[in-house]
C-alpha cells in the first residue's frame, strides 16, 4: 500500500483532524485519499489542539508505574493520580538530594 499511496493515484489532503475523525475508510482496499501531515511534530499539534476541543465528561492520565491509562472521572481516580504524582515527587526530591549530597564532596 506504500507504493500506492506514495503515487499520483489517491488524493493527497492536507492532515485536518476534524475531517479526518469523521472520514469513512475501508481496510480491504487501498484508500482513494491520504491525509497528509507536514511533519511528526505538526501533526501531533493538531490533534493535540483537536482533543482539547472534544467534550467529554472524564479527563485521561497516563500512570508510567503500571504503563496504564487512568479514566479521571470520580474521586477514587482523582486520588490514584494524587497519589501517584507525589510518589514521583518523592523520587525526584531524593534523586535531587542525592545529587546535591554528592556534589559537596
């Protein structure tokens, strides 16, 4: 499929993720149009500025412990991530001590 969409064939379109959300596609076939980004850091700037526009009743938070998404959407979640943001707190102030201990010497 790289070579395809890489040729004249298909439609070229800028990356808009508003159009690209709502774009019906096909995965048996090669698609007739591409969205395209101008760069890695372009296209994780509209969708970033995207998701912040979507309305939704819960918030997201990546936990780097368990390599898991928390689903922020009562007080229970809320503190999980309190919880684990000062666990992380924590390390820094201590690796930050250490580093400063060790730097007097």
């Amino acid at each position: 499929e790289l070579q395809f969409a890489l040729s004249d064939s298909p439609k070229h379109l800028p990356f808009q993720p508003e159009i690209v959300s709502v774009t019906t596609y096909s995965d048996d076939h090669y698609q007739p149009q591409y969205f395209v980004a101008q760069s890695i850091d372009d296209m994780k700037s509209k969708l970033r500025t995207f998701a912040k526009q979507l309305t939704r009743d819960f918030n997201l938070a990546y936990d780097s412990y368990t390599e898991s998404i928390l689903v922020l959407n009562n007080s229970d979640s809320i503190g999980l991530l309190s919880r684990s943001i000062q666990r992380q707190l924590e390390s820094l102030t201590d690796t930050l001590t250490f580093m400063v201990n060790n730097n007097k010497k």
